[in-house]
C-alpha cells in the first residue's frame, strides 16, 4: 500500500514538472549587432572644400521580448543602444571632430516560416530613435576649442530577415538583417545591421 502511494506521489510530481516545463508565448533574447549608417551622397553638404572622414560603422546592443501569438506570427518590442559613428571635416580655418550615438525602441511584427523553410522569419515594424551627438571645433592656428552638443529625436520603420535555430532547451540561435529607415527621424539615414543573437523561450 505505501509502495503504491509513493508511487502514485511521484507519478503526480512528474506530471506537475511536465506540465511547468511547457514552453509559454513569451520570450527574451540579445542581439549583438554591426551597424553600417547610410547618409546621402552630398553629406557635407556641397561647397565644402576641405577633407572629410567619416566612420560609419559601429557596433549595438538589442535586448528584446514578445509574444508568440501563433506557431507562425508574434508581436516583439526592441530596445537598441550603439557605439559611436565618428565623423571630422578639415579646412583652412580648422578641424570639427564629431560623433553621434544611436539608442531606442521598435516595435515589430514577425512572421515565422514553419513548413517551407522552418526558423526562416521576416519582421516588420515601427522605431523611435534618439541621435545624440557632440562636437569639437578646433580653431586653425590659435588652438581655441569649443564643444557643442546635441540631440534629435524621431519616427522611423525597419524591416528584415532572419533565421532561428533550437541550441539547447529552450534557447534559440538567431542570425539576420534589419534595414532601419529615416533613423531618428531624419528622411535620408538609413542603417544596415547584421546581428547575431540568441532568444530564450520561457
């Protein structure tokens, strides 16, 4: 009889473990991204005669969640912080060395493939972007520096494609690009990320 019982406790433990361990609709996950920042052709703009440098790539941080609606749609919200793009223009009258950094949400929509191509997805979606820059003007010849600083917030959309990958458990791999348009606002910057990353499935 106590043989039965303790057999009949474990059986309902297992059963309770089973039932926990059932994968819900959420998730979290981090990407590691290499962004490469698209600017129009005539940035400076024209009548500048000096020398220019710009470096337009720098690497982000994304965390972000969602909710798996359906084996193939869910809804994720991004929150994406950067490293420095750098830019310096030179002339007869000085040097300005500036740089801007990139922080914000998304909110998308994304569509996992699960028969064709299982763990191929596409995304869609919406960005609230803050570019926050500083300069400093160095003045030819008498040395004198000023420092300006700066910041413009704004709309944008993004869209991309990816693929996801079971590693262990409930964690993901994920490998894609996201192609992120009028960032912060601004109609003509565009930005090309590649990223690496991994989702956690609770």
């Amino acid at each position: 009889m106590k043989k039965a019982l303790l057999a009949m406790t474990l059986l309902a433990a297992s059963s309770a473990f089973a039932q926990s361990a059932t994968p819900t609709p959420f998730y979290v996950g981090i990407d590691g991204n290499y962004l490469d920042l698209r600017l129009p052709k005539d940035s400076p703009p024209g009548g500048f005669n000096g020398r220019y440098e710009m470096k337009n790539h720098a690497s982000a941080v994304r965390l972000f969640g969602g909710y798996q609606f359906s084996p193939n749609w869910a809804a994720e919200l991004g929150y994406l912080s950067s490293s420095s793009f750098s830019m310096r223009q030179s002339d007869a009258f000085g040097t300005i060395d500036s740089d801007m950094k990139l922080s914000g949400l998304e909110l998308s929509g994304v569509y996992k493939f699960t028969e064709a191509v299982p763990g191929l997805f596409l995304k869609a979606g919406v960005t609230r972007f803050k570019a926050k820059g500083s300069s400093r003007d160095t003045a030819a010849g008498t040395g004198v520096v000023t420092i300006d600083s700066g910041s413009q917030t704004g709309s944008g959309y993004l869209f991309g494609i990816g693929y996801e990958a079971p590693l262990s458990g409930n964690l993901n791999g994920r490998v894609g690009f996201t192609r992120y348009q009028k960032v912060a606002g601004e109609s003509d910057a565009n930005i090309n990320a590649v990223y690496v990353g991994l989702k956690y499935n609770f």
